[in-house]
C-alpha cells in the first residue's frame, strides 16, 4: 500500500515585487515535492535560494504565485491547523510560564482548560521539561527554550512540522542533545516534518531524504536519500561510515551550485 502523502507542492513558483528596480524577484520556480506520512525531509542550499519561503507556502502565511501547496490533499490557502512551524527563534512569551507557552496554541484551538493543560505538561515531561513547568523564561538556557518551543509546536497536534534551522542559534552540543530528542520524539509521533539546515551532518543525522535546492531562483536540483537505519537516533547515525559519504556528496553540489552563481 502506497504511503500517505502529507505534504506536497506542485510545481509551485513564487514571485516577489521588486519596487526598486520594477518587476518581479523570482524566489522559488517549478518545485514539486511530495512528503509522505511519517517521513522527515531536510531542504539544503545556498542562502536566499527560498528554502524559507517554501515553508512559508507550505504553512499557508504565504500564497503561492502559481502552482499548489497541499496538506493532506486540501489546498493550501492560509494557516491552517494540520500545519506547525519551528523558527530559529525560540518566541516565548515573556510574560507566561513555560506551560503556559506550550498551552497558547491550544487556548487559540479553544481547547478546554484541563485537557490542554494535562497535554502541555505531557509533553513538557517528553521533552525533558517537568521540572521547569512553572518558571518563565528568562529562567531556561538556551537549549531548554528550543525544547519548550517544540512542545509547543506539538501541543497542537500537527500534521504536518515545518521547522526552519531550528537548532541554528545553539552550541554544538546543546544542538546534539536537541537532535536526538527530536529524532526520537519524530519517531514516537510519527509526524512528518520538512526541515531546513545549513548543517549537512544533521541533515543526513535527522532525515529520510534530503533535497538540494539550487541557487535562486530555487529548483530542486538532487534527491538523496539516506540509505542508513536508526533515523530515531541521531546520535547513532552520526558515527555510521556512510555519514562521510553523503557529507561529500552535498558538499560537491552546493560547490558547484555555488561556482554557477
């Protein structure tokens, strides 16, 4: 039986105004992809190729020009709740406790109190965060942030993850420790997730497949897929001989996307 597809994107072009010099700025051009239920994608490529603005498309915060974005087999048209984004940015609210944070996308869902409370907490003890329910903040490291920011992104309960360089701003190993709780919480969910990087060890470390995109307008010039078990453990794959193999494989293309530029 042919797996589910979650997310898909037909040949989805987007263009921008260009005020300055007139016309239009074209970001993205042509890109189809399908993500099948379950499966983690990392998009790679050189920066301002669009990878972003590919997520912003796929959340429904940005139409496309032509072309269809899907979720679930529903066109795409604004946010939507079978979609959740990550950013770089941690955006807690200051002012709320961490549970509070993870509750906020649930009290816009109207969920009733006690359930979306007994879900923050949940989750808060899968990521790691039981202890820290109560303080805000400005109380957390860095890395603890990112966790309570992922809770909060499946508090929802999505479909669909969209994260962008979530881990982007954190130490080496902070950034470690956070890919193997994601890894394993993917797994456990079996949510689908497209993610963007810069970083090509957590690209192979995290996903099923990888796409790179080429320089802008951003196409999808390579496919790769990752032919290594334990995607759940990251930690694992990490020390798997392929890993060498795929990193140089990347790299080649990105130089020579780079080099056409």
């Amino acid at each position: 039986m042919a797996a589910t597809t979650r997310l898909e994107f037909r040949d989805v072009t987007k263009r921008f105004a260009n005020p300055r010099q007139g016309g239009f700025v074209v970001a993205v051009e042509g890109v189809s992809l399908a993500i099948a239920d379950g499966e983690v994608v990392s998009l790679i490529g050189p920066s301002g190729c669009g990878k972003s603005t590919l997520l912003n498309m796929g959340s429904g915060l940005d139409p496309a020009s032509s072309g269809e974005v899907r979720v679930d087999g529903e066109l795409v048209t604004k946010p939507n709740k079978h979609v959740a984004f990550m950013l770089q940015k941690d955006l807690l609210l200051p002012w709320r406790t961490i549970v509070e944070n993870v509750e906020l996308g649930q009290e816009i869902q109207r969920v009733a109190g006690g359930e979306r409370r007994k879900r923050a907490l949940d989750l808060l003890a899968k990521c790691r965060l039981p202890d820290f329910a109560h303080h805000y903040p400005h109380q957390l490291s860095g890395g603890m942030r990112q966790r309570a920011a992922l809770a909060r992104t499946l508090a929802v309960d999505p479909t669909v993850l969209l994260m962008d360089e979530p881990f982007s701003a954190l130490d080496a190993q902070t950034k470690m420790v956070l890919q193997q709780d994601l890894g394993r919480t993917l797994a456990d969910t079996g949510k689908t997730a497209l993610l963007i990087t810069h970083d090509l060890v957590e690209a192979v470390a995290m996903s099923d497949r990888i796409l790179v995109m080429s320089q802008r307008p951003g196409r999808i010039i390579e496919e790769i897929v990752v032919e290594i078990s334990d995607r759940d453990n990251p930690m694992r794959r990490r020390q798997h001989p392929k890993v060498a193999t795929y990193i140089v494989q990347l790299m080649n293309l990105l130089q020579i996307e780079q080099a056409a530029a």
